[in-house]
C-alpha cells in the first residue's frame, strides 16, 4: 500500500505533496511540479462539483482498492488515504509555521503559492508524514508523547533544574523542555495557569526540532506557533543541542531578542547541572539501553504492547523482538495496522474531529473517559469486584466448612504450577495427568504412597458425592419438566457426571496433594525433591512456587539441609 498525501489551496494551487510506500523501506521518487499541479487541480475541481451540485462537502470517496479521505479549512484542502489524524497532523503543521494570521494571504488572493511561505520546511512535513506509519504517537490521537526512562529523583533533579530562574523579578520563559533522541526527558512549566502544553502541540515540536538539520549546529531563537494552544499567535523557541541527541528548548511569549542573552547563560547552567548530578550519562544510558526493557518477556504469547498513562500522557513501548524485526519499516506499518484496528473499535472517530480537544500534559483528557471503551473497562472492573464479593458472601452462608470462597477457583500462578509440574515430572515416567497408570506407582517410596492412597480415597469420596448431587438435580428437573423416559435417563447420568467432575475440581484434591509432598523430605520422597528443582529453575517469578518451597522449608524442617544429612550420619 502506498500512502499519497497532499495539500492545497482551495484555487487548486499544490503546497505539499509526499508518498509513502508501507510495504517496503524504499522511498518513491516524489512526482514534478506540472503533475502535481494537474493532480491538485483535477481534486479541487472534484471537491468543487461535489460542492456546487450535491451543495455538501465531500469528506470521504471510495473507489475500487482506494479509499480517499479530505479535509477542507477556510482556504487550504488536504487529502489523503483514510488517514483523518494525519491531516489534522499536517494542518497543524502548516499553522505552526505561518499561524492563522500568516493564512491571511490565501484568503485575500486564492490564487497565490503558499510554497513560497513554507520553503525550508518541506524535510519537516516529510518526516511528519514517514513518521506517522511507524509511530504510535503520531498514528494514534490522544496516545500520549514518549518519555525516556528516567529514575524519579533524577528527573525530578533535572526539572528543578530547569525551573530556576536567577532573574526573577521579570521572568521570560514559559516552559522549559529537555529532550534526548525525539523523547521528552523533563518538562518544566512554571506558570500552568497562563500556559500548559499540549500533547499535539508537543509532538509537532518534537518533530520540528530533531527534522531541522540547522537547529543542530546553531543556538537558535525562532518564532513557532503551537495551534492547539492559540492559533493566532507565535510563541518564540531558543533551542539548542548539549550533545548530539540531547536537545534543551526553552519557550517564551516575548519576541524581544534582549532574552537571548538571558536563555544562553540559563543554557550554561542547565548544561553544568546536568553533568554535576550525572544526569547526562544516565540519559545516554537509558537510550542505549531501551532495547532490553522487556516487561512482558516472562509472557510468551505477548510480543508487543503500547502503554499510556492518561494521566502523565507519557506513552511506552518496547522493542520489537525475535522473531520481529523493530527496525524494520514494513514489520512497523503492519504492526501499527493491527493496533490501528484495534484502536478504530475501541473508540470510534467523534463526528467532528476538529473540535476534538488535545490533551494537556499531566492533566487527564476528560472525553476519553466518556468512550464507550473506557466505560465498558471500567464498568466490567466494578462487575469482577463485585462478583468476588458476592461469591465469598454466598460461599459462607451456604458452607459449614471453615473453606473460603477462594479454595473454589484455581488462580493462574495455581494453575501454572499444576500444569508444569504434571507436564514435566508425571508424564515422563508415565502417570499421565490423570494419574491413571497404575504401573508407575510400583516405583514410588512408602510415604509417597501414603500421600497418593490418602488423597485417591477422599477424590473416590468427592466424585461419589458430587455424582449424587448431580443426578439429584438433574432428577428433580425431569419430574418437574415431565420429560421422555430416554431424555431423562440420559440427563439424569450426565448430572451425574458432570456433579463429580465439578466436585472434584472444586475441591481442588491435586494442589493439596502436591502441598502435601512437598512437606516431605529429599530422602523420604525422590518426588518432592523432584518437584522442588522444578519449581525453583522453570517457575522462579511464580508467587504460588514461591509460597510452596517457603511451606516446604518450614515444614520439613529445611530441606536444603536434608540433603548434607547423610554425610554428617556418616562422619558419626
């Protein structure tokens, strides 16, 4: 699929026009200017028949293998693949160079070439375009900003940092950012009454700032203009690179050049404080090794997530591993794809996107929380809470037993150690997870007999009982229902069935009888010491392993002393 993404002016007149190919890294060769002008012109002139003769705007055309979506503002038309959020992107990057006020020259001459206002800007609009195929928080609204992982007292440090002002009697800067490879690493606000960020906003100055080649080699103060905040107006920028991946950005609302001189000592000082604490190695560190956070590697069927803190708007995410490749373009696209469905159930583009507010960072974005999706989570969290309350009320009042309402259900850390052991302790010497080889238990010691007989006489006990209770009901709906003999019988033994089935897996009989061997010693029991080096090598992060070896310690009076006993016997 190639992405073919333009803007013009409502004369037809082209501004910008890019295409990227999703399914290779190869960058297409970009079209010349007479075919693009005879492109813009021909859409405009679609965009205007629509206009005139249904007397409706067209936002949406379909065709065959084509699916096109447009965007019209007072004067400026952008078109692309299905992509609504991508021309919101670019019409914000527009405004960010020349402001609302700088489009004033379209409304008073359609007919005028607006390149000539945004020449230098072309590799910047490019980026933003690239970008949005291969990352999450540019592909995605309201997915949040990517921050570097930071100790909290470290960046805490470096906020302060940014926060003092030796002039404070007059002071000049707004925000203070610092920035390291196209990630915020603090933010510094000091007056979030008359201004706050927004995430948008941010984004677009992120992507500014690390696609100006010139901005790197050069102290800086140049005019911007954040639309999400006021697009009327420009704030002022002073950036500057401390190394070749760490940027320092300072905003202020003042166009006086007599800041500049102020900004430059503020940037010495940010710049020693930084190596005094050691900030900027653990900074560099971070980046470098972002590769090995890997919160998820003890999940094998999880490959990726994207996480984001709708509070901070801080979003997240891991490298791609084996057998993905994270640098490569074409496995980005398809897996943003897969996200992009995801997201498009979840919650559903609003009727009218522009009016969609953007978050402000560190603030939490009230319009999410009215999402059907968010609702539904946060609806099913309550269900579950209050099921397990229900559960444990009527588990007490029907039960005599002592047995609480949680020896009902098998939690996954229980059902983890179940399955790993019977998989690779029981089934190799031929017992099966049913226990139904008779030959194996020949092998086994007295008092691993002792623990299999025990706990096969009380699972006899809880299947007879649960079979009876089951035929029982199933009896009392076949004279009620006044059902057929055939039916009745036929109901009568599968209540039965499923009773003792029921039964025995309420009951829980195989943890008991592991926890039971388990308090056996080595000598006494070549299982449990089995079953122990299992636990220990294939489940160490496993809460309930855990709960088991530390029962069995105490228990069996330490069994890792158990095994030098003999050599002590032998010494005497």
């Amino acid at each position: 699929m190639e992405l073919d993404v333009v803007v013009c002016s409502t004369s037809g007149k082209p501004i910008f026009r890019h295409r990227v190919s999703t399914s290779d890294t190869k960058r297409p060769s970009e079209e010349d200017d007479s075919s693009t002008s005879s492109f813009t012109s021909s859409l405009q002139g679609l965009l205007s028949f629509v206009a005139c003769t249904q007397h409706e705007e067209l936002l949406e055309l379909q065709a065959a293998e084509c699916q096109c979506v447009f965007r019209s503002s007072e004067s400026l038309t952008f078109a692309a693949i299905c992509l609504q959020h991508l021309l919101q992107l670019l019409q914000n990057q527009i405004l960010f160079v020349l402001s609302d006020r700088g489009l004033d020259v379209l409304r008073r001459q359609p007919g005028y070439d607006l390149r000539e206002l945004l020449n230098g800007t072309e590799r910047v609009t490019r980026s933003l375009t690239e970008l949005w195929a291969t990352s999450p928080t540019l592909r995605f609204k309201d997915c949040g900003v990517p921050f570097v992982r930071l100790k909290p007292e470290r960046r805490r440090e470096v906020t302060r940092a940014l926060e003092l002002e030796e002039n404070t009697a007059t002071p000049t800067m707004i925000c203070g950012l610092l920035l390291a490879k196209e990630q915020v690493v603090a933010i510094a606000q000091p007056n979030k009454k008359q201004f706050s960020i927004l995430v948008d906003d941010l984004l677009l100055l992120i992507n500014f700032v690390y696609h100006t080649p010139s901005l790197a080699t050069s102290e800086t103060w140049t005019p911007i203009c954040l639309s999400n905040f006021n697009a009327q107006g420009f704030l002022y920028a002073y950036v500057v690179f401390l190394t070749s991946d760490v940027c320092l950005l300072l905003l202020s609302s003042q166009q006086s050049p007599e800041q500049f001189p102020h900004f430059q000592a503020k940037k010495e000082f940010v710049a020693q404080r930084l190596e005094d604490i050691g900030a900027m190695e653990e900074i560099d560190s971070s980046i470098q090794n972002h590769s090995e956070w890997q919160p998820h590697s003890d999940l094998p069927l999880l490959h990726h997530f994207i996480y984001k803190n709708e509070l901070t708007g801080e979003c997240a995410e891991p490298d791609l591993t084996f057998p993905f490749d994270d640098k490569d373009f074409g496995t980005r696209v398809q897996l943003l794809n897969q996200y992009a469905k995801l997201q498009h159930l979840m919650f559903p583009t609003p009727a009218d996107p522009q009016t969609r507010e953007s978050q402000v960072l560190g603030k939490r974005l009230s319009s999410l929380q009215d999402t059907t999706a968010a609702r539904m989570v946060k609806q099913m969290q309550v269900l579950l809470d209050r099921l397990r309350h229900d559960e444990e009320f009527i588990l007490r009042s029907q039960c005599r037993s002592n047995v609480s309402a949680t020896t009902t259900m098998m939690s996954t850390d229980q059902y983890e150690v179940m399955y790993t052991l019977c998989s690779d302790m029981f089934s190799k010497k031929g017992l099966g997870r049913c226990g139904s080889s008779r030959s194996w238990t020949n092998d086994i010691t007295p008092a691993e007999r002792e623990v299999f007989l025990k706990y096969r006489k009380k699972g006899v006990r809880r299947g007879i009982l649960g079979a009876l209770l089951g035929a029982s009901a199933m009896a009392g709906v076949w004279k009620i229902a006044a059902l057929a003999t055939a039916f009745g019988v036929t109901g009568v033994i599968i209540g039965g069935l499923v009773g003792s089935w029921i039964s025995m897996r309420a009951c829980r009989l195989r943890l008991k009888m592991i926890k039971k061997m388990l308090k056996l010693s080595d000598e006494k029991s070549p299982l449990a010491a089995e079953a122990r080096e299992i636990l220990q090598t294939k489940l160490p992060h496993n809460a309930y392993a855990k709960k088991l070896l530390k029962m069995s310690e105490l228990v069996s009076g330490s069994w890792k002393k158990d095994k030098s006993t003999p050599e002590i016997s032998k010494e005497k």
